[in-house]
C-alpha cells in the first residue's frame, strides 16, 4: 500500500482531482442542456436541471479520489483499467446525449459505464475497501440516470 501523505502521492491527487472535475465540467458546460433538452418529454421522477452540476461535482470528487487510490496501489491492474474505462465512458456520454442527441446510443454508453462501475467496485472491493465504497453513490446515481436516460429515450 502506498503512503497517501507523501509529496509525490498528493500531488497526483492534485492531479487526479484536476482531470476529473476539470475534462467533466468543461464536458459539462460545452454541452450545457438547451432548447432541445427542455422540449423532450420526461418522466414524472425527472430531477430539476440545477441539481446535476453540485450531485457531479461530488461524484467526480470521490471518482478522482479512488482512481488516484488505485493507481497508486497498481497503475497497470484491471482495476485501474476498469476506472479509466468508466472515465472515458462518463466523459462520452453528454456529448452523444446532449450535443449529437442520440438517445439510444448515448443509453448503451450508460449501461457500459454502470457495469464498469460495478466491476470495479468487485476488483476493489477485498484490496481497497475505501475506493470501492467511494464508487457506491456513483453507481447508485448511474442506475438512476440509467433509469431516466432510458425513459427519456423511451417517451420520444
């Protein structure tokens, strides 16, 4: 296990956390919800806009926090590989959904990035307990936005 306190480790955190809130909110922004968003039929569970950015920005905390955990621990593992799989996914899906809006395409991204959650949440779940659990709200907010995302697609 690597010394988390150490200058060296602390400065990827900076790094991690910079990455990971920095490509996800300039994702974000670029593909703000518009006009076209607001004219598709929702379902009755459809959260309010504004709640997305602060729920995100929290994710994205815990996400850089246990992938700079597991690169630490092991930068070449599944488990590494499964974090950045499930990274590049997040960071497809606003594009497909809200600038192509491709809303079938953009549910298979979603359902490859929930089980690329769940199995890292398995390949850390015995050797770093803490990533694992930092994944736990991220997989339940996935599985709602899942949820939706398919409804959306449904209802139009």
């Amino acid at each position: 296990m690597s010394d988390y306190r150490a200058p060296r480790s602390l400065l990827m955190l900076g790094v991690f956390l910079v990455v990971v809130i920095g490509v996800g909110g300039a994702i974000g922004v670029s593909t703000a919800p518009g006009e076209w968003y607001a004219a598709l039929n929702k379902p009755p569970f459809n959260p309010p806009n504004w709640i997305f950015g602060p729920v995100w920005f929290a994710l994205y905390v815990l996400i850089a926090i246990a992938g700079w955990r597991t690169f630490l621990r092991d930068s070449g593992g599944t488990a590494m590989k499964l974090w950045v799989g499930q990274m590049l996914l997040n960071w497809l899906w606003s594009p497909t959904w809200f600038a192509l809006h491709l809303l079938w395409p953009a549910f298979v991204i979603i359902i490859a990035i929930l089980a690329l959650i769940v199995a890292f949440i398995g390949a850390t779940w015995r050797k770093d307990r803490p990533s694992a659990l930092m994944f736990l709200p991220y997989a339940l907010w996935v599985g709602f936005a899942s949820a939706l995302n398919l409804s959306i697609a449904v209802l139009n």
